[in-house]
C-alpha cells in the first residue's frame, strides 16, 4: 500500500536504525538503580499477551513501592494485586509522580509476579512534551465519569482522547515478548480519523524503536490513554500499520516540526473505565510528586547500564569504554531542549 512502511529497511530508511548505545541501555536483571526506582513507583501500566495473542492494557499499583524486587530476576506484587495468568508475556512502564522518566520492565508473569527479562529507564521527552505532572488543566470530578465497552469509538471515547496528552503502546516481538513504549503530546495528539481508526504520531525518543521493530512481526497494538486529573483510562485495541502519509504527518506537525511516520490503529475493541489503580496511586495528586534529587540523575543511571552492558565487540567496547555520567548528562541537556519534535 502506498506510503505504507512494511519492512525493515523501510522502516530505518525513515526513522534510522538503532543506535548501538542506545541499545546497551538494557539490562538483563534490576540493579540498585532499578530498586531504587522501584521503591517510589506508585503506578505501572502494564501490556500482556494472552494466549490468542491479544494484547490487554491496564493499570497497576497502589502505594510506593508495590513491586519490589526479589533478586534480580524476578519482581514481587503486592499481596491483592490482580496479575495476569502465569506464562504470559508481560511489559510494565514504571511511573514515579513527578520524575520525567520512567522505568521499562519486560518478562513473564508467575504465580508471584515477573520473572525479568530486561530493565531499562527510558527517557523523559514524552513526559515532557505531555506534562504529565503538571497540573491538570480540568480535573474530572468521579461522579461525572462515562465509561463503557465498545467496538467503535463513541463520543465519550472521542471526548477523552481530546483531552489525553499520554498513552503507552503495547507490543509484541517475533517470539511473543511483550514490549510497553510510551507516547507525549499536547492533548488529542491521539487523531481519531474515523470511528475505528486512531493515529499516532511518532516523535523523538530513545531512537531504539522497538514497538515499529515488532509491528513488522506482529501487527497486533494495545494502546492505554491517560489524561492528568482524570482517573479513567482509555483502552483501544486492533491491528496497527505505519505510513508516511505526507498529508497526514503534515497535520500532525507541532512547532513547524513534521513526524517522519505515524501509527495507525484500526480498533476492533475500546474500553473507557476508572482505574482504581490510578485512584490508589494519586497519580495526579502533585503533592506526592518525588522531589528533585531523590533518585540518580538519569545519566548516572544510563552510563552505569551501559558500562554494565555484556554486548561483546568492538564497538561495544568502545562504547563503555567512553561512556561518562557528565557526556550524557551534557548530551541530554541538548536532547531534551532541542529534539523533542
């Protein structure tokens, strides 16, 4: 189909491949930085795969700390925490009110909780370009709340992406690992085009463009919309294509700056609901935001998981080798002040 981006050459020809130091971000097991982070999450929307291969959205959480590590290679809920079956694929994006990055853990759910796979903290331009933290702009009092199930997009459904600035894509790869990647934009970035069909720009991140990577194999996307000061969430899920359609990335430019590709949802399946989660996290609540300074700088974290990398050759070694806390924390300053779009 035209403009329609369906291998991988397409696809790094137009958002570029992935970066080598981007990619020895990843960690095979939680460390200290990840406990750490750990220990102040309140909230996690978690991505699943069932054994039909769909792929379900939801938040988890409650008080910080409701996930914590057992070792390094398996993360423990709280008792009560509804988890899916055992065996299934699973991606948690880790949120700490107030801290513009997030934390990415992927595995398998047991009878406890996640066997890990690999961690990394990806980085803050979603949260800075949604403000997610900020202030809402109109808080949604709870007794004014629509919800409801759906095979469309409804008015209440439309209504809410208007107002959503934040949403994180589900994913699987080839071999069924699950994958959460989140998105920022300011509100109603999330474009319905019709009743059943939802498009999502693509704007810089981490450069390691895993969910487009996993689209090639498996066109199956789950995509969970958040709006600050709402405790609702917005579930669409359906099959997803990307495209360069010039008059579509045109639409969707902010600050003269045009996507290079957008994701296209065809929905089969909408849930509007209150999260009780969110509700127990207070995620919207700024006086439970984390203070600066609490946590590592993100390029303190970054530089010892990349100096922690097993990747073997001689690039990797390079890249470990000239890796510093104060080259990434300068690199960042830039990233985050001049590619956001």
């Amino acid at each position: 189909m035209k403009h329609e981006i369906c291998d991988v050459d397409a696809l790094e020809g137009t958002v570029g491949g992935q970066p080598l130091a981007a990619l020895m971000k990843s960690i095979a097991a939680l460390d200290a930085h990840c406990s750490a982070v750990l220990g102040y999450s309140t909230a996690a929307v978690m991505m699943h795969r069932d054994r039909e291969g769909v792929i379900h959205a939801g938040v988890m959480g409650g008080a910080a700390g409701f996930a914590r590590p057992d070792g390094g290679d398996h993360l423990v809920f709280d008792a009560g925490t509804a988890q899916p079956e055992a065996g299934s694929a699973a991606a948690l994006l880790f949120l700490v009110p107030g801290w513009r990055e997030s934390l990415r853990v992927n595995g398998r759910i047991d009878d406890t909780g996640l066997v890990v796979e690999e961690a990394f903290v990806h980085c803050g331009k979603a949260m800075i370009r949604s403000h997610l933290w900020s202030p809402p702009v109109a808080a949604t009092e709870n007794g004014e709340h629509v919800a409801g199930e759906s095979d469309r997009i409804d008015d209440a459904q439309r209504a809410f992406l208007s107002s959503a600035p934040f949403a994180v894509v589900g994913s699987c790869d080839g071999a069924g690992g699950a994958d959460a990647s989140p998105k920022g934009d300011p509100a109603g970035f999330l474009r319905v085009l019709d009743d059943h069909t939802v498009a999502v720009p693509d704007r810089p991140g981490n450069r390691r463009t895993d969910t487009f990577h996993n689209l090639l194999d498996r066109p199956a996307v789950t995509v969970l919309a958040m709006s600050p000061g709402d405790d609702r969430v917005l579930e669409l899920r359906g099959q997803a294509r990307m495209t360069t359609d010039p008059q579509l990335l045109t639409s969707m430019a902010v600050k003269d700056q045009v996507p290079k590709l957008a994701l296209v949802v065809d929905v089969e399946h909408c849930s509007l609901r209150v999260s009780d989660a969110v509700q127990r996290a207070a995620l919207w609540d700024d006086t439970t935001h984390l203070p600066d300074g609490v946590l590592p700088r993100a390029a303190k974290i970054w530089a010892d998981h990349v100096k922690s990398s097993d990747r073997s050759g001689l690039a990797a070694t390079a890249v470990r080798t000239g890796v510093s806390e104060a080259a990434v924390r300068a690199g960042i300053a830039v990233d985050y002040r001049k590619n956001l779009y």
